[in-house]
C-alpha cells in the first residue's frame, strides 16, 4: 500500500492523527510525515527539517497522541 499525502492541498488533523496511527512508516515519505505535522501545528523549521525520516516518524507520533489526549 502506498499513500502519497503530498498530493492533497490540505491536510487535517484529525487525518494527521490517524496517519500516525494507523499507517505504517513504509508508507510514508519524508514530505507526508511534515504535512502532517504542520496539520497538528508543528511550526519549528528544526523539527519540519529533521534529516531522517524515523526522527520526523517519531515527532508525528508525540504530537498526534498528545493533540488526541487533549
């Protein structure tokens, strides 16, 4: 399965949520993962450029459980 995030307009973060959720890392490409994670409001050019895609994986994933916890 493959899910190119990158060729929506917009991204919500309800949809931010359940990628980091429930979609796989080999799913997603770099781009996908910081789409999401300005959908959650992520802003930080130091984060939104992380050079490995696990680190950015990682960073969705505490923001997404956090937003869902609120």
């Amino acid at each position: 399965m493959s899910i190119y995030i990158s060729n929506l307009s917009s991204v919500s973060p309800s949809f931010a949520c359940f990628v980091a959720s429930e979609l796989p890392l080999q799913t997603l490409t770099k781009k996908d993962i910081a789409k999401c994670l300005k959908a959650l409001g992520v802003k930080n050019p130091e984060i939104l450029s992380l050079k490995w895609k696990k680190e950015l994986w990682i960073q969705l994933q505490i923001v997404a459980f956090s937003t869902m916890r609120v």
